[in-house]
C-alpha cells in the first residue's frame, strides 16, 4: 500500500476510531509512568512527525509505531521541538 498524506487521512472516521484511542492509551501509559503533562495529541505529534516527509503509512503501520513508542523517544521528540523553539 502506498504512503498517503497524513491529513487527508487523518479526517476519516475510522482512522480516526483506531488512532484516537490508541493515542490516549499511550498518554494514559506515560502518564502512570510520571510524565504527567502527556496528552493523546502530543502522541500523535510524536508518531506523525516521522511522516512529515514520505506520507502516512498503512493504518496497521501506524498502529504499529504508537503501540511502540517508548518515553524515551517520546522526550527526544519534546527536546528536539524545544531547541528548535516549537515549544515553550
């Protein structure tokens, strides 16, 4: 299957149906391991940033990469956007 653009699919319900939950679950994890401040959208944040240049993946791709994501990358994702001035 093809790479698609992440905002035209992201508006479909069932992506939608699938990632949601499955991003509030990830918070929900990294929130009973400390990080307090985690919410689903900073997850998807997170995941997608790698599918800035080629496109969303499949949805069991992505699926993939958020039941896999690790604090970790989680907070070299938040360092990075903090040096680059994304975030305050």
């Amino acid at each position: 299957m093809a790479a698609r653009d992440s905002d035209e699919e992201m508006k479909t319900p069932d992506w939608e149906a699938v990632v949601k939950p499955l991003c509030e679950s990830k918070a929900e994890e990294f929130r009973f391991l400390g990080y307090d401040q985690v919410e689903a959208k900073d997850i998807w944040e997170c995941v997608s940033d790698k599918y800035r240049k080629h496109g969303t993946p499949a949805l069991h791709q992505v699926v993939s990469d958020i039941l896999s994501l690790r604090a970790t990358q989680y907070m070299n994702f938040i360092t990075m956007r903090i040096y680059r001035g994304e975030l305050r």
